[in-house]
C-alpha cells in the first residue's frame, strides 16, 4: 500500500467524522427547535395545594387560561357524588365559567351567582336556577398527595366527570 493511499484514507476518514459530528450537533439543534419550550410545557398544568384552602371560601385558580374553583366544604353543607375526597375533608373541582353563556359566576352566600343573567349554582356547582342548562363544568384533575394537578386525569376525575355528565 502506498504511502499516497494511506494519506487519501486518512483525509476521507476525516471528512467522515467531521459530517458524523457535524450531522449529530444538527440533529441536536432540530429537536431543541422543535420541543416546546418549558414554559409552553409548564402552563399545560396548574398545581393547587389544597392545605391553603379554607372550608367555606372557595378559592379561582387559573388553569389554561380559564378559572377554575376549588371548594372545600364545610360539615354543614350537603354531600355530593361529585365531592373529590382528600382525607377527611370534601372539595368541589369546577371551572369557573357559566354554562349559560361563559361569564364567570360569583360565591355568595353558600353559593356561585352569575350576574350576566341571574344563573346560579349550589355549593355542589350544580345549576340550581335560571338559564343555565347544566353544572359547572369538571376539569381534568390528578391528585398527588394533598394537591391537584390541574390538566391530568386520575381515577378521581374519570369518577366525577361520570357522575356530572348524568346530571347536566
Ligand atoms: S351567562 Fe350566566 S346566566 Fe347567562
């Protein structure tokens, strides 16, 4: 073998490992610009810890762009198929916007009033009265411990969102 042979092989080897290297740092760089940025992964999810929610005073939390109630019943007020129970307490999961026609009702009094026109629900964020034609909407939910994950599903959301599409 020739000493000008070796010399070829060794160049063609090169310019080898150079594209390989070179296709791989390109590959790289397309799936970084492809992959949704974390913040775009991140706001698919809303956690909510529900030791900070007081019994009788539901709190809105923003999921998706959308309120979203949490309720944590007091003893006094009636039991639903549609509590979530943590322990030994009950909550009502519930996007916050009316089912008539999408404003977002306000808790008064043991219950959630629309002002847009005069729709209300019960603590069980079942339409009670006026125009709209079903309960507040379940939204998809997993617990984990004592928080939710607003944006997954879980067997306690596959159980809920059942018993509320036999309501509306
Ligand atoms: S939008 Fe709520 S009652 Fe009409």
């Amino acid at each position: 073998m020739s000493k000008e042979t070796n010399r070829r092989d060794f160049i063609g080897y090169s310019f080898a490992a150079v594209a390989a290297v070179g296709g791989a740092a390109s590959l790289v760089g397309m799936k970084q610009a492809w992959d949704p940025l974390p913040s775009v992964l991140a706001g698919g999810f809303t956690t909510v810890d529900l030791a900070s929610i007081k019994a009788g005073e539901p709190e809105t939390f923003v999921w998706r762009g959308k309120p979203v109630f949490v309720l944590k019943k007091t003893a006094e007020m009636e039991k639903s198929e549609r509590d979530l129970i943590v322990g030994a307490d009950r909550y009502i999961i519930a996007i916050g916007l009316c089912t008539h026609l999408g404003c977002i009702p306000a808790w008064s009094k043991n219950m959630w009033k629309c002002a847009c026109h005069g729709g209300e629900y019960d603590a069980n964020a079942k339409n009670t009265f006026g125009p709209p034609p079903r309960p507040l909407d379940v939204p998809p939910f997993k617990i984990d411990g004592s928080t939710i994950v607003l944006g997954e599903t879980g067997p306690e959301y596959n159980t809920i969102a059942a018993f509320v599409a036999t309501e509306a």
